[in-house]
C-alpha cells in the first residue's frame, strides 16, 4: 500500500523554508548594503577591515543556511500533482544559493576589495532565482489550496 503524502507537512515545509530565507535575507541586508555603498563610491577603503570580514563570514553563514533549506526542498515528499512545479521550485532556489555563494566568493578580504562584476552577476542570478521560486511557490499554493 502507497504511504499517503501530508499536504499540509508538504505546504508547512515550503512556508518554512519561505520564512528561514525572508528571515536570512533581512539579517544579511545590513552587510550587503555596506558592500552595495563602497561599490557604488568605487572607494573600498570606506569599508574597515572587520566590516570586511564580518562581512564575508555572514555570507558564509548565509549561503550554508540557503544550502540547508535547498536540501529540505530537495528532500520533500511532494504531492504528485505539483510535482513538475516543485522541480522548478527547486531549480530557482538552487539558482538562488548559487547566486549567494557567488557573490560570497566576489568578497576578497585579503585584498579588501569586491570582484564588481562577478558581484553584480551574482546579485542578477539571486534575483532570477528567487523570482522562479517565489512564482512557483505561489502556483502550488494556488493549486493545492483552490
């Protein structure tokens, strides 16, 4: 006999994960915007050397955290019916941690500067990602609760 799928462990699980990334994302702002300031004045020696760092252990801490709901996504029982939107679901959060990791690794600490181009890229791909997340979300809510 087929093990029945719980929608609402399903639908709590993605709010969850929608919760942990909104929550994340708000306690990384403050340092993005720190990186976006000197970025935009071309002047990285407005940045202190432990802004710096802290800067980039947040974002590590950050994308460890998007990679560990990335898994709980990745690891779900998903009801058949939303199936091929939960892939998608996946796939733009996936583009999402890929797009936070890569603007962790623009972030030379050593140097004391940022990669611009490769930050820029990377805050362009989080976007893309989170679009494609945030529409698929919607979509299986939308079907699973009428």
């Amino acid at each position: 006999m087929k093990k029945r799928i719980n929608v609402n462990f399903y639908i709590n699980a993605l709010n969850d994960v929608a919760q942990a990334t909104e929550e994340m994302g708000n306690s990384l702002n403050d340092h993005y915007e720190i990186m976006e300031k000197a970025i935009i004045a071309n002047d990285f020696s407005i940045v202190s050397d432990d802004e710096f760092t802290t800067t980039k252990e947040k974002f590590v801490e950050g994308t460890a955290n998007y990679q560990e709901n990335l898994s709980k996504l990745d690891d779900l029982q998903v009801p058949i019916p939303v199936l091929g939107k939960h892939k998608k679901l996946v796939s733009g959060y996936r583009t999402f941690v890929e797009g936070c990791d890569d603007m962790t690794n623009s972030i030379n600490v050593e140097k004391h500067l940022v990669e611009v181009d490769a930050f820029r890229a990377s805050e362009e791909k989080q976007d893309q990602g989170m679009t494609q997340t945030t529409d698929m979300m919607q979509r299986i809510m939308q079907q699973i609760l009428g």
